[in-house]
C-alpha cells in the first residue's frame, strides 16, 4: 500500500464505500502508508512521489435555486463524521451537498409531494451521477423521501450561504417562511 492515500476518518470514503479520491475533501486530511515517512518537501520518502489532487467543484456561493435528485444517509452513517467534523445525526437536519459551502442553510422540497424542510449543509457528497443533496433520515422521511422510493426530485433554494469573508449571501429562499 505503499504510496496510497488514505483519508482517515473522511466522509467522503463513507461516502464512496471507503475508497476516496485525493483532493475531493477539503476538510479531511492526507494520512500517510502506516510505516512511511514525510520529507519536510512534503514528498512521501517510500516512494519520493507526491499525490496529484483531482479538481474538486467549484463551490457554488451564488444562492441560486437548483433542481435535481435528493437521496438520504444510510443507516450505517450515523455517527460518523462529517466534512464539517460534526457527527452525523439521522434525526438531525443535516445534509452533503458537493457544491454548496458548508454552514449554507437551504429549504429542500421533493417536487412530487410539494413538502420541504431546512436543512444545513454539513457534508460533502452525495457521489451517485445526477444526485445533488443527501439528507438525513429524519429529514428525507419529513419530505415524502422513504425505503420505497429512496430517491426523489427536489429543489434545494439555498437561504443562507457564507461568504469567504466570514459574511452570509441571502439565498433565493432567504424570504420565503421555513416550513
């Protein structure tokens, strides 16, 4: 395993069955092969190569509204920890979203049974094609999101995005009254 890059603790290698990708999680870190050392060059000394990240998606600050598939959090995620380090609660509003910043609050409503529900934003993925919000348990069940039908069209209106200068952006939904 010498040269592999390993997130330790990552919610994106929960998320992708334990196999992450390097530089798709921001906030988990690069553990290096057990037995292997770091040059202060930051070269890995087993095998003097260092990981090339893939681009990651730029995040989306915008506050724009966007339509595509929600899924929700398997069980076996629960506890675990999320990009933001919390730990995922299935009764809790808590969702991944690969594009919008973490601490972005956002109403999601399934298109199907018109419901919504807040959310914040907490966790990176969902990492399926065409999926763009996981959510929780709780929170997918509120939404008409259910074991029998486990994926759902939603809109997620974002109705607070932080800013990289510590502010928040309203969102399309900052004026709308929360479910």
């Amino acid at each position: 395993m010498a040269g592999a890059c390993v997130f330790a603790g990552s919610a994106l290698a929960a998320h992708t069955g334990g196999v992450a990708a390097p530089g798709n999680d921001p906030v988990s870190p690069v553990a290096a092969p057990a037995g292997a050392g770091t040059s202060s060059s930051g070269h890995d000394s087993v095998n003097d190569q260092t990981a090339t990240p893939k681009p990651k998606a730029p995040l989306d600050r915008s506050g724009r509204k966007r339509v595509g598939k929600a899924s929700y959090y398997a069980k076996r995620f629960a506890g675990k920890k999320m990009a933001d380090g919390a730990r995922m609660q299935p009764h809790g509003d808590n969702a991944a979203s690969k594009t919008l910043p973490l601490g972005t609050t956002a109403k999601v409503t399934n298109l199907k049974t018109g419901r919504s529900a807040v959310v914040t934003i907490q966790d990176r993925g969902p990492y399926v094609k065409g999926r763009i919000v996981d959510l929780s348990p709780t929170t997918a069940q509120k939404i008409g999101i259910d074991h029998d039908n486990g994926v759902a069209k939603v809109e997620v209106a974002p109705i607070a995005v932080p800013q990289p200068d510590g502010t928040s952006k309203p969102g399309s939904a900052a004026g709308e009254p929360k479910p």
